[in-house]
C-alpha cells in the first residue's frame, strides 16, 4: 500500500484497512474461537499490550476505526500499520500459548 499510495485514485489507504481488519479478526478467531465486533476485538487486542504500550495501541486503533469511516491517505498511519499488523499476530501467537498452557496445567491437577 505504501508503494501505490502516491497514487491517490488507487485509494491505497483501503488496502491496509483492510488488511488491519482481516488480521483482527482472524487473530481473534485464533484466539478467541468467536467472531466479535471490530470495536470488541479491539478493545481485546488493547487489553493485550503492556501498560506502556496501551496508549499507543489505543492511538492507532481509534486512528484505524476513523479511517474506516472516513478513509483518507495518513502517511504516519500507513508507515505504522505494517509494525502493528505484525504486532497482531505476534500478539495472537503469544496468547494462545499461554492460554494452551494454563489448560494443560489444569488437566494434571489432582480432583
């Protein structure tokens, strides 16, 4: 998208957005097993950052939701996107894992 966005009738902008959806809600699934709202999984994927970093999450999703409904080139936004579509699986990934492994811990715990 960043290579096409000097293309303005292209409307690169749309392909990351898209691109940040698909990656939520498949990274949701993956965790979650369900299919939430964009706002929902959201929220979730701001729940997963460490403190420091929750204020930037929530900076680029708000950004993310406003573009979705007002789609208009941000440079700033499509330089990030790449990092935060990577930070959603990586995410994703480590959440799963942690969670299999608490499952499997209570599987050997005496009843």
């Amino acid at each position: 998208a960043l290579l096409i966005a000097p293309k303005k009738e292209l409307n690169s902008i749309k392909y990351q957005l898209e691109a940040i959806k698909w990656s939520l809600k498949a990274s949701n699934y993956y965790c979650y097993e369900d299919s939430e709202s964009l706002d929902k999984i959201v929220e979730r994927f701001i729940s997963f950052e460490i403190p420091k970093q929750k204020v930037k999450a929530e900076r680029f999703y708000s950004k993310f939701l406003e573009l979705r409904k007002n789609p208009i080139n941000d440079l700033k936004f499509m330089i990030f996107s790449p990092i935060r579509i990577l930070r959603i699986h990586l995410k994703a990934i480590i959440f799963r894992k942690l969670t299999k492994r608490k499952a499997s811990q209570k599987s050997f715990l005496p009843t």
